[in-house]
C-alpha cells in the first residue's frame, strides 16, 4: 500500500488488570495493530 491509498485498521484490545500476567498498559492486539498501521499507512479506529 502507499501512502496514497485509503485504509483503516479497526480492532478491539483489552489493556488494565490481565488474570494470567498481571496489570499491563497496552494489549497485544494494539501492538500488532499499531504494526500493521505503520506498515500499511493507515489509520487506527479503537475502542
């Protein structure tokens, strides 16, 4: 993709108190997320 085209990465991540490892300030799925966006030029839309 360049930076020309139109792209949106849309996800869900759970980030705060994690039962298996603890309390954790961002969730796995927005740090692929944040990848993918920076790869592809386009936008985060999150919730």
């Amino acid at each position: 993709m360049n930076k020309d085209s139109k792209a949106i990465v849309v996800f869900f991540s759970h980030a705060g108190d994690n039962y298996a490892v603890g309390n954790i300030e961002v969730g796995n799925t927005k740090i692929v997320a944040d990848y993918i966006s920076k790869l592809t030029y386009s936008k985060l839309l999150y919730d």
